[in-house]
C-alpha cells in the first residue's frame, strides 16, 4: 500500500461516471483526504496510478477496431496542450490530468502499419498474391508436436448424444464452413488446452447444455504453430510477416478465406493442423491490442517480445475427423455447468 504522501487524487476527483469507475478500480482504499478534493471516501490515486488511468480511459478506451489492425484515436503526452474538444461533463476531469501531470490529449494519428498497411498481409488479400505469402509462413513458422500425454479440451453445446465419442470430432461437413480454419472438404476439430477460451470460442450462452471432451493424441501430432511471436530480423513492421499473421488471427470474418487457404495448403504440407492464437487470448488477459512504444510495435522490440508471446493463448485446429480416423481418443467427458459470468470492464470517451 502506498503512503498517503504519494497520493495525488482521488475516484471522487472525476465527474465522468466511467472515468470515476476506473479510477476506482486503479485507485487502493486509504484513510485521509484527498489532497486535490478534500474528499474522503473517494479511492486514492498516485501519480504512476494517475498515468495508468490516463492511458486505460484514453488511449485503450479510444481504440478502434479496424478491419486488419486497432488503433487509439487519442493520444496524450508532455509536448502537446489538449487540441480535443471533450464533452461537457469531461472537460473538468482533463483539466485535472493537465494541471497534475502536465499532459495534453490530442486526435492519435497511427502509423500507417497499425491499420493493416503491411505488404505480407497485403499481399495475402490479393488472390492473384497469396500462394507465395502463405508458402512463407508455412516454411517461416515453427512446427510444434503434441505428444500423447498432452491433454486438451473440447466443448460442445446441446449434442444429441453427450456419451457419444463421436459427437466431439469435427463436425459433419453440412455444418462446417462457419469458422476460422474449415472448408467443405476440410472439416476441422477446435480444442484448446485453457478451457475459457474453449467455452469463449464456443460463443455459450447460458440456455446452452454443454459438454466437455478431455482428448488425448494416440500418436505425437504434428503441428504448425502459428501461436508464437516470430523473431525477424532487420524487419520494421512495414514488412513482418509475424505482424501479418497477428493481424490476420485477430481480424474477424472477411479474413477466414485468406486462413482456410492457409489450412488446406499446412495440410497438404503434412501438418495433422494448426497451432493459432485465439481471438480472445486478448480478452482472456486484459490487455490492449497491438501495443505500441513511440508508434513501435511491442512485438519488434526485443525486451519486450517475450511479454508479448505470453498474450497469445494457443488454440489447436486438426484437420480431418481425428477422433473417427484414431489419432484422437477421448479420456473423459463431463458436463460443464456456466455457474458465474463476470465481465471485466473498463470505459473511454465518447468522439
Ligand atoms: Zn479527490
């Protein structure tokens, strides 16, 4: 806990309701006055804490999705002086921000990398292009084995059968094609070994009777593995294939055609499937998506790439029916209750 001599503001401090909810969530309960509203009741800030408040509600609470890549459309920093004009109830919580840390909110204008202005990722939604980017990452990326002993888990909602093996291999073709990785001809099995993902992945809700499979590989399974951060050297971000891929497995459905080629092409190479980072691994830990230093991609900073491998939550994908075909045998199944859903929540400004 810190002494009440750091302590700088206070949650009772802001007059945005979502701004005063995440400073409470940043803030530590202390006894005393606030220093800057003479409040007592209020969660007690200091001034690293007051950074941190500053960068969730306006730079991750500003972040917009693009359709390859996320960017903050606000930024804020010691050089500049407030250029946004924020709604009315906001204006006096920003003064507190300047007058405190001497900082200026001002409209982010990204790099162009951050939206999607990769040449790999270009090149892959180019048909004409696409062949020789995803031999690359076939041939770029590392193979992973899953041995036999290695558990992983998969979840079905409302099967007919629940005591049926087969109800938990991939489904049947007149169903497949919904998702990431599957084509017509390529039916494709979804497990992972972090059940959250899986139940995330599963899109539940709470009417849904579920089901949990624990599957075991009966031979070592060779994967290509997707999932991790690609070490590339003398490369900015302008040219990563690593960002190509990490942009490509966060983006939603107007990318599955560029991954379902990517599936059949590791397959035909001899991989029994994929290794890919989920799409929640991100909600799954709470952070922000493609974070940056000065514009600089998190994952091409050397010190920092391990953190950032550590973000992607692996999901598995096997090509084929496994479980028909033997290479998978089912080790349990249970019934898997949804007693609790919390959400984690945090909030920006409107723009
Ligand atoms: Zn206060």
């Amino acid at each position: 806990m810190s002494s009440v001599s750091n302590v700088i503001v206070c949650s009772e401090c802001f007059a945005d309701q979502g701004l005063k909810l995440d400073a409470e969530q940043i803030g530590i309960e202390e006894i005393g006055v606030c220093p800057n509203c003479s409040n007592a009741k209020g969660r007690k800030l200091s001034i690293s804490e007051l950074f941190e408040l500053a960068h969730r509600f306006f730079v991750w609470g500003s972040i917009l999705r693009c359709k390859y890549g996320a960017v903050p459309l606000i930024q804020f920093n010691e050089h500049q002086k407030t250029s946004i004009d924020f709604s009315p109830w906001l204006k006096p919580d920003v003064e507190i921000f300047e007058r405190l840390l001497g900082i200026g909110f001002f409209d982010y204008g990204p790099r162009l990398w951050m939206i999607g202005e990769v040449e790999p990722l270009k090149a892959l939604q180019a048909t004409k292009k696409r062949l020789s980017i995803v031999e690359r990452i076939i041939s770029e990326y590392p193979k992973r084995v899953i041995e036999p002993h290695e558990a992983f888990y998969r979840i079905r909602k409302n099967p007919k059968k629940p005591s049926n093996p087969l109800e938990y291999d991939s489904p049947p073709s007149d169903h497949s094609c919904k998702g990431r990785l599957e084509t017509k001809t390529n039916p494709v099995l979804y497990a992972s070994q972090d059940l959250q993902v899986c139940v995330h992945e599963c899109r539940v809700t709470a009417e849904d009777e579920l089901y949990v499979a624990t599957l075991k590989p009966k031979r070592s399974l060779k994967f290509l593995d997707l999932s991790i951060l690609l070490e590339e050297e003398n490369v900015t971000e302008f040219e990563s294939l690593d960002m190509t891929v990490h942009m490509l497995f966060f983006a939603t459905k107007h990318s599955y055609k560029i991954t379902r080629n990517i599936a059949i092409m590791a397959q035909d190479a001899g991989f029994d499937g994929i290794v890919f980072p989920s799409y929640f691994s991100l909600l799954r830990i709470g952070v922000m998506p493609f974070q940056t230093v000065y514009g600089i991609s998190h994952r091409i900073i050397p010190e920092l790439q391990e953190s950032e491998s550590n973000k992607a939550i692996p999901n598995l994908a096997i090509f084929g029916r496994p479980i028909e075909r033997g290479d998978i045998t089912i080790e349990c199944i249970n019934k898997l209750i949804l007693n609790r859903v919390s959400y984690d929540i945090h909030f920006g400004p409107i723009r």
